[in-house]
C-alpha cells in the first residue's frame, strides 16, 4: 500500500487551499517589492520578465526517444487516411459537386490527398474572430 497523506475531509481540505490562495498573493507581493522573485525580475518599464525553464528531459532520455521514433512506421497521412476509408468506406457518401454523381474510380485517394490542404486554406480563409474555436 501506498503511504501518502491526502486529506480526505472536503471542508479540511477547501479550508487549507483558501489558507494558501490567501497566503501566497502577499508572498509573491512582497518579494517583488524586493526583487526578490526566483527566476523572475521587473524590466526598467516594469514588464515581468521570467526566466525560461532548463531543459528537463536528460541526455539519455533524448536518446531513448530517438530509438522508439525510428522504431515506428513512417506513413504519410493520406495512407492513414486511406488506410481508415478503407475500414469505414467513409468517401462512398461524397458526390461531385458539379454533377451530383458518385465519385469517380479511385477518388478515395483525389479526396483524401486534396482534403488536407484544403481543410488548412479553408481555415486561413475564415476571418480572425471565427478561427479561434478550430484550434480545440
């Protein structure tokens, strides 16, 4: 079993995270009155500069993840995209836009080749205020 001490009280618990909300303004406050601020300082015209974060991955942490990269396959994503058509038969629905017909032989992979590109134009077309929600 695992010995860790975790409040199990909801009240208890609430009460010493407000204790912290409280407390921990006033510290950030009065070390930067004095400067004071681990890894972070004021510029002359008072913007908060923070120190970037060293790196946290080792050397050998690196290198492990080099060796499981290059034990992956390396596909394109119009196979995948294919490759998943192919279970679900997804672009049997699509129809040519000028004459309302099925999709010609081999347009699975016109579709998913071209859908991509269209999709990243299509969304730099959008006026700002609408892109945002597309990031999620």
């Amino acid at each position: 079993m695992c010995d860790l001490t975790v409040e199990t009280d909801c009240k208890h618990f609430m009460e010493a995270r407000l204790a912290v909300l409280e407390r921990e303004p006033a510290t950030v406050e009065r070390l930067a009155a004095a400067n004071e601020l681990p890894d972070a300082t004021f510029t002359s015209s008072g913007d908060l500069k923070i120190t970037p974060l060293d790196k946290a991955v080792p050397d050998d942490a690196e290198t492990l993840t080099q060796q499981i990269y290059s034990l992956l396959p390396h596909l394109k994503i119009t196979e995948l995209l294919l490759e998943v058509d192919g279970w679900t038969s997804f672009t049997q629905h699509f129809k040519q836009c000028l004459t309302g017909r099925p999709g010609s032989r081999g347009s699975p992979r016109t579709i998913w080749t071209s859908a991509p590109g269209s999709i990243c134009n299509w969304r730099r077309s959008l006026p700002a205020g609408l892109r945002w929600p597309l990031r999620r």
